[in-house]
C-alpha cells in the first residue's frame, strides 16, 4: 500500500496547510462559538423540558437497551416503509461515521497532540480512514437525495402537513413552513457533503505534484473522480489552491451554522429520538398513568401540566406521518391527526417554554381553539386504538397524552352529550347502556341450564361478562354460545351476575378517572368476595383493564381472554368438535387484544383448529385497522355523512375474494361491524360472526332456540 | 347578589312497577333516584352566570328531603358552588308544592337571595307548581318556562325569554327580586365528574328543619297541604305489537295480525 519510499508519517493530510493565523484564529472562534451556540441551545431545549410535571423512571437499563437494539436495526423505522427505513440507516449510519471521523482528527489534532504529542492519523491509518469517510459521504448524499425524492415525486398522502383539525382558512391549516424547514435541513446537509468531496478534490488538484498526497489519491475515490473532471475542465493547480480556500471556509462556515442551529431545528431529532426512544413505557395504552386522588385537579390543561417527558416527545416528532396514516379518525375525516396534535404541542412549548419566564397561565393552555391549542373534539375523535403510538418510529406515546387533556375536559364537564348519558349511566347504574343493574344476567335465561352464581359458589373459572355481552341483542348470542361451549366441556365456571359492573376500560379512556376508580375498587370488592383461579371474558377491552390496569387499584388476577382460552382447551382435547367448519374467512385483530396485549396468535390458532381458513386483509395484526368503537367513541354516533372505520375496515376486508366471513373477537367491534357490513352493502357476502360462534357450531350447541333470531319474538310493549 | 337554586330529588321508575299497598305511589322497591332534570338546567344557568359575572354572584343549592336527597346536592356541588341547603323533618312527609314552595320561600328570606332559580316542572310528579308558587310567598315577580336569561348583576331588572306554543319566544323584563322557573335546552348541563362529586364532599351543607325557619309542624307534611294524593292507578291499555325482521318476514305477520283480527286463522 504504502511506497516504502515515502515516511508513513508524512501520509496523512496537512491540516490548515498553508493558512495564515489569522485565519486559524478565526476559525477557532467560530468553532468555539458554534459550540457555545450548541451547547446554550441544548440547555434551552432541556429547561423548556424540565419546565414539565416530574416523573420517575424506573428500569432504565432495559429501556436504553431497547433503544439500542432499535437503532442499531433500525427496525421502528423500517416497519411498513422499508425503503425510507433503509435509506434512513444510510444516513444515520454514514452520518455517524462521518461525525466520528472528524471527532477522531479532532482528539489527535487538538486534544492528544498538543497535550501529549501523540499522533496517530497518518499512514495506513490514514488511508483507510480516508476511503471510509469518503464512502460514508456516499451513503449520506444518496440518503439524503432519495429523501428529497420522496418529498418531491413520491408526494406521500403522510408528508402532506395540512392538517385535518383545521378549516382551511386557518392560519395554521398549512403548515407550509415545515416543509421549508425540512427541505433547508436536506440542503444543508447536501450542501455539507457535497462541499466536502469538492474540498477534497480541490486540494488534490492543488497538491497533484506532491507525490505523498497524489500517489495515495484513490483511497477517496469520490474525490478524486472530482478532481479528475476538475482538472479536465482546466482548473490549474494554482487556480484550485485558491478555490480551496473559499471552499474550506464555506463548508466549515455550514457545518458550524448547523451545529450552532441544531437545537432549534429538526436535526435536533438526533438527541429527541434518542432519548424519546429511551422513555418507552412498555405499555403506553394498555394501561393509563394513574394519578394522584387527592390532588386539586387531575389531567392537563396547560402545556406545563404534561410531564417532561411528554414535551420532550413533542420535539421528538419527525412528522414522518406514520401515525397520521395509520389513525382510524384521521383516515375516516375527523378532525384527528396525532402527528398534527403532537406538532401543535410542539408550537405551543417552543412559543412558551423557551423564554427566561414562563407566560401566565392564560398563555399556557393546552386545550383550546386558538392557533397551537388543541381542539376538544380532537381530543373526542380518538379512539385509543394505539395506531400511532405502535407505529411512531421515535417512541411517542400519544394515547396517554390524549387520555390525560380529556382527563380535563371532564373534570370540566365539558363532552358530547352522548359520553355524558353513558358516564351517567355508569355511576347509576353500573353499565353504559343504561341498563337496569337487575338485568345484567337476563341473557341466562335462554340457556338451558343455569350459570353458578359465583359469589355463593367457589368455580375454577369466573367469567367476568362485559356490558356488551350482558346486554347488546347481537352479542347476547355470542356470550350464550360461550357458556355452552363451558358448560359442555366440562369446565367450573361462575358468573357475579348483578355484582358485575363494567371494567371501566373506556370510562377510564374517556378521561373520567373518579368513576374508574370507584368501578375498579367495587369490581375488585365484589371479586375478593368470591373464589376462583382464574378470571375469562369474551370482551377484549375489559380484558385489557382487569389484566393490566386492576393491578394498580389491588386486584391482581390471572385474567385471559375467551380465545385464549378456547385455545388451550381446543390443544388441550377439551372441547369436543363435532365437525369441521370449513370456511374462508377474514380475521379481524382487536386493538385490546392485538395491539394493547399482542395476542395475534390464539384467535387465528382457533380457527385453523376448528377448520376455518384464515385470509388476512392488507392491515392485520398490529396494522390492524379500530373498528372505531374505542375510547367511549362508541357512545357517540359517528356522523352519517362520514365514512367511518369500521366501513373503511369493511371495504377493505370485501376486496378479499371468496371469503364468505368476517370474524371480530371482541363485542364492540361487532356491533360496529354489524352496522358497516349493512352501509357498505356487503350483508349478503360477509356475516360477521365471532370466533366463538365459530366454535360452537363445530360443536353443534346451538340450541333451537338460540337458532331463532330475537327479530321475529314479539315484543310487548305493554300487556293489557 | 345571591341567586337560591332548589332542587328536588325525583324519583325514576323502573321499567316494571308495582304500586305500594295503599295505592297511593308506586313500591319504593321500584324506585331510582336522581337529579331533576330541570333543575339539572337550573343550576346550570346560574353557574354560568357566576362564571360569566365572577365572585359578585353567588349561587347555593337547596333541597326539600330526607338525606339521601343529599346526593343531588352533591352533583350541583361537584359542578360548582360551595355550600348547600337541605330542609327535612319528618313531619315535611307528603308536603304537597305549596307547602315545599313555603319552605324555599323561607330558606330564600334567610338567606337574603336576589333571585331564584327553580326548573320549570319536576320529572315526578310534574306539578309545575313550586316555582311560581315561591314567587307568590314572597310576592315576587316572577317568569315561568324561561329559556334564556341575562343579568347584570346589581341591576333592577333582568332580561328573560320565554318559550311560548309554535316556537315561539317572549322577551320579557322582570323587577328584581324574582323566581324563574328555568325550561329545558336553556343551556347544556355540564357533566359532575365521579371525582368532583367526591370533592364536593367537602363543602358544607347546612341541615335545617321547618322550625329552625318558623314554620310549625302544622304549617307543613299532609297538616299543611291542601291537596293530596288519593290514589295511583293504571289506566288500561291496548296491546302493542313491534313487528320486525326482514320485509318477508314483515309482511307475513301483518298479514297474520290482519287475519287474526278478522278471525279467520
Ligand atoms: S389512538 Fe388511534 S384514533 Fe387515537 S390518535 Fe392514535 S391512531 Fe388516532
Ligand atoms: S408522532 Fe411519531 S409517527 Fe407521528 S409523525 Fe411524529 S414521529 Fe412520525
């Protein structure tokens, strides 16, 4: 590699060859004041977050190893976008290297050599140092030019940043000044490098006859391919010694304005993400933060009341627009775009939390209609499916944040009258519907057999029922099928009949925190009261509560959803199958039991036990599309001018040729699937049937009068 | 300026009832309780004006009731407001409106309220009658079924709307002191968080009885009243049929019921 005629020590690059002081000097100032710049903008930034409500963290080791794990493979990234996730490693990685090569000269340069005299950049060192920066250059630029690719042909639906929460006569309707920003960073960066390879290449024109630099040229093979054309434009030695000079200072000047700028603008997300993906909690939706009973208010109303890892989220965002196009609301006209509300909270902590003083109160709030404040009914439109925050490549939890502004809004009373007929059914009567409490167990009544009362009776398995299952006509049928699938196979099972109230799982998601606790603490009374080993419900979201947020409140319970359970029965050679169902189906995944508890499997499992031929739709299992019911959404009537999730959910599964089902697991899904397969005209293709209804017709326990639908039993209004 | 709001605990049927032995109410087995609804709009309309007018307003809560008519008081107080009323003894049992009217009246004297805000009607038993009659006790004006109100605190008179049959609506000016009895749709309810009741658990509510106002037990309970209850009945009805299914289906048991009815199955 090396000449042995030439010193190894003499093979490396001069640096500030041929400067005067003056211009060092110069330099130095800049560069110091650059990181003066840098380091001033990093404290803002973390005061403005520390200006947040505390929070303590708690296994901090596994959450940095996780982090790493995804940054090292990039994987939240990739995910249903792989080539911005590969070109996004390009960058990342080149970028990096790049970062760490010119630390590298800096600690000989500055640090080692003067203080030590050590010296290690030169020779073969050198000259593999060379080739990999100049080769990371490479990565960097094709990162970046496919990023502006995108940008400007692909023209993705997700990088269009006008928003949804907004009329478009609004000020901040489109938000036109991010996408200047983006395209200033791409350029910048281009800028960076390609000044760098001319650099380069001026200064091997220069040198040409200084045979310690122009021998070793081809370990930047960029460069000199540069100074090649260069020098076949005519540029003379002399003539590219000079260029160099306007060239270094240029390219030094840009990379110390982006260093100087970082912290106030989107490169800043290299430190955000880090640090967004290192606060994960492993269960943002699943289970909600608690707060504290005693405290004057509960929920967020000001920007200040979120805590410092919330507004360090905010400014974790790359507005990649995943979320937004993942968001059932969004996708369906609502006035949501969690990409848009995370940006809003964005605005509104830099316009007030970057200054000296924090503003009054009145500045501060969070929820509002004014520009930078969030909307009440954005904050309504969401359905806590967990789209976004599965999907957020920088580890945003957006539900908790939602969850907590609506936390304000009810203690403010402020909420669709709908939400307030079902609120104030709960607290009369222990159930949404507005059921009387005496009628939780009247389903019972077609079975022909009666269901252990498990607070008089001790039972292996007590069946915690739902509001859904107790009392909506639809899916009566399906808790019916389920007891009899029990009660065939043999197992021990209880119900508490009237004890039972609902779970809380959307009273919790709706905001009105008081009223969960009052459920979890009575639920968790009544169940203390009864014996069992093992808690089973048909319905996914009371599934999610008891498993996971119960045991906040003391209730700590080995709790497990039906399909899990028919599962292991059915592996188990419990359940005895009559037939075999042989159909082709679609699945549809439950937010509660797929995304919130990631039990993709059983269901499916199920079904192919059972027969049952498992087509899936475009966005299944984690993509898995809310039915829309979620969050208390299902108390509000969706309008009917809109098209709403569970119609777009029900168009895309009847793209599926023959198929002949549509199979929910959860009782809110159906009755919002029973509606769309109606509207989207596809009743006489699709039935939507439950995994449980599946079973128990390869069991054959329908009885006769099961079979009968309720539509054609009279109903007596009134007896004479 | 104090504005008195009194509310009545009603009493919500369940879907199947039966009357108590005597036939004059209905089993208290089959009996919820709440809020009435108008009073739900009473109290609304004078938080807002509280809000909109700040701390020259004040706005109490009251009630006519044994205890447990405690609980409607703590869902004003959950919203807002922060002391309550409640008037009961025994002997205020089977007071018919113009008896309870004589006890607000009382409690408004007390109190040196400005105005009162009563619903228009109670979900029960439907009278109509407490609001206006508290106006006449204290010989104050009075606008009944009022759907908007505006008030400059301090002023003499206040500005209310009225609805009147086909949509029609009454802008009226009414001397102050004065009773409204409030309508619904005036305004939206807010909703009492589960937390916010709690709270109000907190704030005081003062127990009274007719004495502490004096009022003698002849004054008040069945003694008092000048009306009461003979009895409940039901009146007998028609059946009713609510044919569904599909329009096959439909049809077949219209066509069933028709024949029926002809007597010629
Ligand atoms: S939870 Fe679902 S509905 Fe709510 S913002 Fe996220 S994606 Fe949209
Ligand atoms: S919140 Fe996350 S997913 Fe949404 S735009 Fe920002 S970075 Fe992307």
């Amino acid at each position: 590699m090396i000449n042995p005629a030439h010193d190894p020590q003499a093979i490396t690059r001069i640096l500030f060859q041929d400067f005067p002081l003056w211009m060092m000097v110069v330099f130095y100032i800049s560069a110091v004041a650059a990181m003066a710049m840098f380091v001033y903008g990093c404290y803002i930034q973390v005061r403005k977050y520390w200006r947040g409500q505390p929070i303590s963290l708690k296994q901090m080791q596994q959450r940095i190893g996780l982090m790493l794990r995804d940054i090292v493979s990039h994987r939240t990234l990739r995910r249903r976008d792989t080539s911005a996730g590969i070109m996004h490693a390009a960058i990342f990685f080149c970028f990096a290297t790049l970062f760490v090569g010119t630390a590298t000269i800096t600690l000989e340069y500055d640090i080692l050599k003067p203080i030590a005299g050590w010296t290690f950049w030169y020779g073969d060192f050198y000259l593999w140092f060379s080739l990999l920066m100049d080769l990371a250059g490479v990565g960097v630029g094709v990162g970046l030019v496919y990023m502006m690719y995108r940008r400007k042909w692909l023209a993705l639906p997700k990088l269009d940043y006008h928003r949804p929460d907004r009329q478009t006569a609004e000020p901040d309707y489109d938000r036109s000044w991010y996408r200047l920003e983006d395209w200033l960073f791409l350029w910048n960066l281009i800028i960076i490098i390609v000044t760098g390879y001319v650099l380069e290449a001026s200064r091997l024109v220069w040198l040409q006859t200084d045979h310690l630099v122009w021998d070793y040229r081809w370990w930047s093979p960029i460069g000199t391919s540069v100074a090649l054309l260069m020098h076949d434009f005519g540029l003379s030695a002399q003539g590219a010694g000079e260029l160099r000079y306007y060239l270094w200072w240029f390219h030094g000047l840009i990379a110390f304005l982006f260093i100087a700028l970082l912290p106030f603008t989107k490169a800043k997300h290299m430190f955000t993400a880090i640090a967004s993906l290192s606060l994960r909690n492993a269960q943002p939706t699943a289970r909600l933060p608690l707060t504290d009973p005693d405290a004057e208010t509960i929920g967020v109303r000001s920007i200040t009341d979120f805590n410092w890892k919330q507004l360090l989220h905010t400014d974790a965002c790359t507005k990649c627009g995943r979320c937004h196009e993942a968001c059932p609301a969004n996708a369906s006209g609502f006035p949501l775009s969690p990409r848009d509300m995370v940006l809003t909270l964005r605005e509104l902590s830099n316009n007030t939390l970057q200054g000296r003083k924090i503003p009054m109160v009145d500045d501060l709030k969070a929820v509002g209609d004014g520009v930078n404040q969030i909307r009440s009914e954005t904050l309504w439109s969401c359905r806590t499916c967990s789209a976004c925050v599965e999907i957020c490549p920088v580890g945003i939890e957006h539900v908790p944040m939602i969850v907590e502004m609506r936390r304000a809004l009810v203690e403010d009373g402020e909420m669709d009258a709908a939400v307030q007929t079902a609120l104030q059914n709960v607290q009369k009567k222990g159930n949404s519907i507005g059921e009387n409490k005496r009628k939780r167990a009247a389903w019972t009544k077609k079975l022909d057999f009666t269901i252990k009362d498990a607070r008089k009776e001790a039972v292996d398995l007590l069946w915690f029922v739902g509001d859904y299952a107790s009392f909506d006509p639809r899916y009566q049928k399906v808790a019916q099928s389920f007891a009899r699938i029990l009660q065939a196979s043999g197992i021990n099972f209880g119900i508490l009949y009237e004890a039972e109230m609902t779970a809380g799982n959307d009273v919790r998601r709706v905001g009105e925190e008081g009223l969960f606790e009052h459920l979890a603490e009575t639920n968790i009374a009544k169940l203390a009261a009864c014996e069992f080993e093992r808690i089973v419900t048909t319905d996914p979201h009371s599934f999610n509560t008891l498993k996971n947020e119960y045991p906040d409140f003391g209730g700590n319970y080995d709790v497990i959803h039906a399909t899990q359970l028919v599962e292991q029965m059915l592996t188990d050679g419990m359940i005895p199958l009559i037939r075999q169902a042989n159909r082709k189906v679609t699945y549809h995944d439950s937010c509660h039991l797929g995304r919130l508890n990631k039990e993709y499997e059983a269901p499916r499992q199920v079904l192919k036990k059972i027969g049952v031929e498992v087509v899936e739709m475009p966005r299944n299992q984690d993509n898995s599309f809310c039915c829309g019911a979620g969050g208390g959404r299902i108390w509000t009537p969706d309008p009917l001018d809109m098209d709403k999730p569970a119609e777009l959910r029900m168009q895309e599964a009847a793209q599926i040729e023959a198929i002949d089902a549509f199979v929910v697991n959860c009782p809110k899904c159906m009755n919002m699937f029973e509606d769309a397969v109606k509207s989207t005209g596809n009743d006489d293709k699709l039935e939507v049937i439950e995994v449980i209804e599946l079973i128990a017709s390869c069991m054959q326990l329908e009885s006769s009068e099961s079979n009968e639908t309720d539509t054609t039993t009279p109903t007596e209004i009134s007896e004479g | 300026m104090k504005i008195l709001v009194p509310v009545k605990q009603v009493a919500v049927l369940d879907e199947d009832f039966e009357l108590r032995d005597d036939g004059k109410d209905v089993d208290v087995d089959f009996l919820d309780y709440e809020l009435n609804e108008w009073d739900d709009f009473a109290w609304e309309a004078a938080l807002q004006l509280q809000e909109q007018h700040g701390d020259v307003i004040e706005i109490v809560p009251m009630t006519v009731g044994p205890e447990e008519a405690s609980d409607s008081l703590l869902k004003c107080l959950g919203k807002g407001g922060e002391r309550a009323i409640r008037v009961w003894h025994e002997s205020l049992q089977d007071s018919d409106p113009a008896v309870i009217a004589r006890v607000i009246a009382k409690v408004a004297q007390r109190e040196q309220a400005d105005m009162v805000f009563a619903g228009t009607l109670a979900s029960d038993h439907g009278y109509s009658q407490t609001g206006v009659s508290v106006a006449a006790e204290l010989n104050w004006a009075k606008a009944a079924v009022v759907s908007k109100v505006n008030i400059s605190p301090n002023a003499s008179c206040i500005q209310v709307n009225r609805e009147l049959e086909g949509g029609l609506e009454e802008s009226i000016e009414v001397q102050c002191p004065a009773v409204l009895t409030i309508q619904l749709g005036i305004n939206e309810p807010r909703y009492a968080s589960l937390r916010g009741i709690k709270q109000a658990k907190a704030k005081p509510i003062e127990v009274l009885s007719h004495t502490d106002l004096g009022l003698q037990d002849s004054d008040v309970g069945i003694a008092g009243s000048r009306s009461r209850v003979r009895r409940m009945v039901m009146p007998a009805k028609g059946q009713a049929e609510l044919i569904e299914g599909s329009v096959v289906e439909q049809a077949a048991r219209l066509a069933d019921i028709v024949k029926q009815l002809r007597g010629g199955v």
